[in-house]
C-alpha cells in the first residue's frame, strides 16, 4: 500500500485544509472543510480534553453529518475558532437548514499551547479570527510541521507541529490523518532520533532511519511537566468509504492505536488525546465486516506516521523553548 499523490488527509477527495498562525502568539488554527455535509464521529482517549459541539456526534443523536471540523491552539480560549468558520459558512449559506436559517455544523477541539513562549497577553481572543482566516486558506495543499494548530505545539524532549498522511488500500477506499501534535509524552525512543512510529514510515517520510533502538520498559520515559490541559494531541482520520456514524466512530476508536504507537506515553492524565473521524460516503464498502477493519488498521497506521511527519518538519522560531527534531537531529541522521 502508498500513500496518495500528497501524502495529506485531502487525498480524501472532497476535502480541504485551512491553517492561519499568529507567530507571535505561537499558536494557531486549523480547519478540516467538507465540500459537502460529511459523516463524522468522536472518540475521545485523554483525561484533559477541551471540545465544543462533540457530544453531537454520537450515533444517537439528530444530526449525523458535519460541515467542518477545527483543530486549534489557545486551549479554553481556542474553543472560539469554530464560531469564526461557523459565522463565514453561514454567509456562504452551509448548514443545517432549520425553517428558513442555516447552522453550520463545526465541531472543534483545542490544545494547550499556553507555555510555549509565546506572547499570550492579547487584548482581544484572537482564535474567532485565527479561525476564519484558516477557513479561507482551505486547500487540497497544504504545509505541515510549524503550522496552524501546530505552530506552538511541544512534546516532551522536541517541538511538536501539525502532521498529515494518507493511504490508499487494495479495495481502492482512501485514508487520511490530520493531527496537532502537542502531548506530554516523546515522539522518539529514548530521546534520541528514532521515530516510534518509525515501523510504519513509508519512503522515508520522516528521515527513513529504521534502526529502533531497544528501549527499557519498565523505565520511565520523558514527560513534558505540568499539570491538566499542559498538552493533548488532537485528531482527524478520514476516508471516502460509505460509512455509518457508527462505523466511523469505531474508525476513529481504532486510530488511538496509532496515537499510542507515536507517542509515549499518551493518553496520559493530562492529555486531551481526541480523534474526529470523517467519512465522505464516495464509495461504498465492497465487503461490509472486512472493510471496517481494514479502515480501521489504515487508520492507526496513517496517523502514526502523521504524528512523525509532524514533529519531523517542526520549524524553529524565535523564543522557542525545545528544538526541533531536525535542529538535533538532521546532522547525524
């Protein structure tokens, strides 16, 4: 299997990516836009997470198709993206249609990237318009690394970023993951330059160094300090595969595979791990019970691989507090 022709979440066709960024901040916004109403679903795995509109995406609820999804900086004050990319689908009349008015359906998820050395004293929550900017930079291309959400995002030893790959599967669906990389936990083993994820790296990604070194496992590994909402990693995996809300809420359950295998540890206390899971229905499931499971696998694999791809192309910038992979690491690699 290989990825599509970008190695991004918009090899899903009908889909586009926004990123806006405030450098001085060190923070930023990114935007998940459907061309359509899409399926979505939620999975959430931390213990300090930050949402808005999720509990809508349950399987059990009204409604079961999103317009766009927001990954964003800022924690609490970032849950005011999705009212910026809410206020300017509303103009450009998407939405849900109830009698004569339209409510865009933006579901969101916010980071902590509050401690990063960024200058947080703004007199005015800039995230609403972080949020529409990113909106109107949506894309099939976009950069990764230093970017959006990802502009501010840490880990435990490097500088995080924003990630994304795809793959495309022998039953012709795609799979793509779009993820802010932000958690208390490393991306490498034992501080050093190997990748976790570095078993499911595809033309060398992400420096293409496949020596994993052994790691002890009863030691313990490095942790960014800090308390609830220090960090959190969130999430998009999607595809193009006709599927239920339930089914992709069980897609998005299966990617946290992928988290786990990045990033160590995850899921932590003080994490806000989330994954939203899109499914556009393009195509139909060719074999209803083998599909799903295969989705699910590529699902954990992509956003592996997106949460290496993330970190790997981190970016320095002034008044950083951790350096970026390849600022230790690109010399002797």
């Amino acid at each position: 299997m290989k990825p599509g022709p970008r190695n991004l979440i918009t090899d899903v066709p009908g889909l586009t990516v926004g990123n806006a960024s405030d450098e001085a901040v060190k923070t930023g916004v990114t935007v998940l836009l459907c061309d359509a109403p899409a399926t979505a679903a939620v999975h959430v795995m931390g213990g300090a997470p930050g949402t808005r509109e999720t509990d809508l995406l349950a399987p059990d609820k009204l409604v079961q198709q999103v317009d766009a999804l927001v990954l964003s900086g800022g924690s609490a004050f970032g849950l005011d993206a999705p009212s910026g990319v809410a206020d300017a689908l509303r103009e450009a009349g998407r939405g849900f249609a109830v009698g004569d008015q339209n409510i865009p359906i933006v579901p969101g998820a916010i980071l902590f990237d509050m401690l990063n050395g960024g200058d947080k004293n703004w007199p005015e929550n800039p995230y609403k318009s972080l949020g529409r900017k990113a909106l109107v930079n949506a894309a099939e291309t976009f950069e990764i690394g230093t970017e959006g959400c990802g502009t501010g995002a840490t880990t435990a030893t490097l500088k995080g970023g924003l990630g994304s790959a795809s793959l495309v599967l022998p039953s012709g669906h795609t799979v793509g993951a779009l993820v802010g990389v932000n958690a208390v936990g490393s991306a490498t083993v034992d501080d050093g330059p190997v990748f976790w994820a570095a078993p499911w790296e595809i033309d060398a990604e992400y420096g293409g160094i496949k020596k994993v070194h052994p790691a002890n496992p009863g030691a313990t590994p490095p942790i960014k300090g800090g308390g609830p909402r220090e960090a959190t990693t969130i999430a998009i995996v999607a595809t193009d595969a006709a599927l239920t809300q339930a089914q992709a809420q069980r897609m998005a359950t299966a990617a946290h595979d992928g988290m786990a295998r990045a990033l160590v540890p995850s899921h932590t206390p003080f994490d806000g791990d989330l994954v939203f899971a899109v499914a556009t229905g393009a195509k139909p499931l060719g074999d209803p019970e083998q599909d799903p499971l295969h989705l699910g696998h590529a699902a954990a694999t992509t956003l592996a691989r997106a949460i290496a791809r993330g970190v790997h192309a981190a970016r320095p910038a002034p008044g950083d507090t951790l350096p970026t992979w390849a600022g230790r690491f690109a010399a002797n690699s």
